[in-house]
C-alpha cells in the first residue's frame, strides 16, 4: 500500500515529525510491552502472567532497529546528562527491582 511513497515522505520529514514518529514507536512498541512486564512484576505472586510476560520480553527483543540503536544511546546519553533526568533516575532507583531490563553501569 504504502510502496517506495512512504519511504520518500519519511527522507523528506522535517525533525518536528520524524521525533513525533519516533515517539509513537517508541510508546506502542517499547512501552505497551514495557509496562506488560512492569505490572506484571507489581502484581502478587499469584496473580502474575507468565505467559504475557515471556509475549513482551520477545516483542520488546524484536523491536529495536538496530542502525538507530547507535543514535538513541547518543541520545539517552545526552539525556542522561541533565540534572533533571539524573534526579528522576536517583528517585527512581528504589523501583528499579521491578523492570525488567539492566539498568547501565553508568546509571547504577
């Protein structure tokens, strides 16, 4: 349907919509499985889904576009380094036993 048209849109986006296209991956591809296993893991022993679980893991591995990957690690990178982000991370770190993925040696 969309063929070789949507590719061009997409090498002619401004910054504006190309970020705006990355936030909407971004929240239904990383953060609907994100918070699949985030919950899961707030949730009672017997009350977990292992199965759903072991669903997002995959979704979440299959996922990451991997010649992007160098330049969203620039970005958290970057990210990282303002005092407001660094407050969230410190004030989050009491959480940090129910996600899923590590946390990077630099953010411990």
């Amino acid at each position: 349907m969309y063929g070789c048209r949507r590719g061009r849109y997409l090498r002619r986006a401004s910054w504006r919509t190309r970020a705006r296209l990355w936030d909407r991956v971004i929240d239904g591809h990383v953060m609907t499985p994100m918070q699949k296993i985030v919950g899961d893991n707030l949730r009672p022993v017997g009350g977990r889904d292992p199965y759903g679980v072991v669903q997002a893991r995959a979704t979440l591995v299959h996922r990451w576009d991997e010649e992007r990957l160098p330049d969203l690690t620039r970005y958290f990178t970057k990210l990282t380094a303002r005092a407001s982000v660094t407050r969230v991370i410190d004030e989050a770190r009491e959480y940090r036993h129910a996600f899923p993925l590590p946390w990077p040696d630099y953010a411990a």
